[in-house]
C-alpha cells in the first residue's frame, strides 16, 4: 500500500492590463470624477456602460453623454455567501439596473443589506467610494434615491 | 488626484487550489526531498517518463510500483531560449536562458534554467543539476536552482534528436 498522496495549497494568479481605447478611457476616467456615461447610438438610444462600437449595426460610436448615477433594478440575484474576490465581504445583490437615461442594463452590486430588501423595479442609486480610482468599482448601488 | 486619462485596466485573477498529487506524483516528490530524481519505465516500449506520472500517455497502460527509475541529475540541453522580457512571479535577473534538459535515461524533457553564458548555450551542451543546500529540501522540483554547465563534449544530435 502507498503511502497517502501528498496535497498543497496552489494559487493561480496573474493579473491581465487590458489597454481601454478612447471610448472606455474616457467612461473609466469619469468614474473618478463620479461621472457615468453612456454612449449615444444614431436612433438617439444611450448604451450604458460606453462602448465602443454600436452592437446591432457595428457603426463606431463616439458620442458620450452622461446619465444619472440613480436607476431601476430590472433583475438581480442574491449572493448569501461572497467569495474571497467579490466585490463585498458580506451578502449583496448583483443585479442588472437600468440607469436614468440609459436604454440598457448594466450588471453592478447592490448593498442592499438583505434578501427582503431587493425587488425587482426597485429604484437604487450609486454610493460612490471616498476616494476614487477610475474603477468600475469606484461605487455600489444601494436602495432608495 | 491625478488628472491623467485611466488608459490601462487591471484585472487581477486569482484561482485557489488543494492540489492532490496523486499516488505516482506523490512518490515522485518525497523521492525528490531525499535529492532522488523518479523516472517511470512504460512496461510497452520501455520508454522512461520523467517526472513519474501513473500511467502512460502513449499507450494508456498504468505504471507498475516496480517501473521506478532513478536518474541521474545531469543531462543534454535539448533546446532553449533566452528570455528578455519580465514575468510577473518570475524573480530572475534578465536575460535568463531556459532550457528543456533531457536527463541520462529519461525519455522526456525537464523544463529549467541554466545559468551559463547567452553565448555558449546551445542544443547538445551537457548539464548538471545545482540542488538546494541540503537542510533545504521539499517535495518540490524547486530543490534544484538550476542547472550548469559539465566540461564535457557536447552530446551527438542523434541521442537526443527524437526529443526536441
């Protein structure tokens, strides 16, 4: 009989730099101005987060306008317990929330403390860290305006 | 706070493993803590692999206990590189050659570093392992620094060719 497998921990980690462009360069540098913006497509639509290029007609997109840092929650899930990477060491919701004047959802964090208090349709609005980096994790959503 | 454009995004990724070892892999790593080197003879062909691994990948046999093989730690550079470009977790002073050192015996190579000179590394050049002083050692193939060069004439192409 062998002797029992010898185990270790192993951690896998590296780091990717991804160079943003001029479009996501410009949504990440308002996000340390506590600014969001959306892009704006030819039918006048705004596509939140900014992106580069128009996903139905490819057509480039340049034209960047700011929404609200406030919207409505138009679906999400509960995380009971995050893992290490997650964004918060306690439960919250990621759920996809269309900001005012935005035409489409983005996937963020809501800190909203528990189960009971998410809803879909329930309005939230974005609690913005002390200091900002230029992240999208510069801010959560949290319930209420 | 700087005014200058965000141009650049980190995404670090971290994965968090228990790495099992297995039977064969385990056997192989408490040989390398007594500075042993485990190879495995397929019961087919013969042919020694190196690490020892519990079965063989050509013909889908399992290795017998008996099949160990101990090699020695010196070898014939197979190919290398010679890397000029940082890596993260990769602490070595730039340039650093890299080698695949087919083992005397062994039927497959070991990727590691060489410190010997960017000009005189080449295919055939024979090594030997640098180990770790002793009270230092694992179960890990980091008990070896690196390998060195022998002064000894290089290997003929036809001893290791099948193994580039």
């Amino acid at each position: 009989m062998s002797e029992p497998s010898l185990t270790a921990p192993h951690q896998l980690a590296y780091t990717y730099k991804r160079s943003l462009g001029p479009v996501l360069s410009r949504f990440f540098t308002a996000l340390r101005d506590r600014k969001i913006l959306g892009v704006k497509r030819k039918d006048g639509t705004v596509l939140v987060p900014a992106r580069e290029y128009d996903p139905d007609t490819a057509e480039s997109l340049d034209e960047l306008v700011e929404v609200q840092d406030t919207g409505v929650v138009r679906s999400w899930s509960w995380v009971p317990k995050p893992r290490a990477q997650q964004p918060l060491d306690h439960p919250f919701a990621y759920a996809l929330v269309q900001l005012d004047g935005a035409d489409t959802t983005m996937l963020h964090v809501v800190d909203a403390g528990s189960e009971a208090q998410m809803a879909t349709g329930m309005r939230v609005k974005a609690r913005w860290a002390k200091e900002t980096s230029g992240a999208i994790t510069d801010f959560v959503f949290v319930p209420g305006e | 706070m700087s005014e200058d454009p965000i141009e650049v995004f980190l995404q670090p990724i971290q994965l968090d493993y228990d790495y099992t070892a297995g039977v064969s892999a385990s056997r192989f790593l408490r040989a390398i803590e007594q500075g042993k080197l485990l190879g495995q003879r397929c019961p087919v062909d013969g042919r020694v692999y190196f690490p020892s691994r519990g079965s063989c990948p050509q013909h889908a046999v399992p290795f017998a206990d008996d099949g160990a093989v101990e090699l020695p730690d010196r070898g014939t550079i197979v190919t290398y590189s010679i890397v000029r470009v940082p890596s993260e977790n990769i602490p070595l002073e730039l340039p650093y050659i890299t080698v695949q050192v087919l083992l005397d015996g062994a039927d497959t190579v070991l990727m590691h570093v060489l410190d010997g000179d960017l000009d005189t590394v080449r295919m055939g050049l024979r090594v030997e392992a640098v180990w770790k002083p002793k009270e230092e050692w694992t179960t890990s193939l980091a008990n070896i620094l690196y390998f060195r060069p022998l002064d000894e004439p290089d290997a003929d192409y036809d001893s290791y060719k099948e193994h580039i």
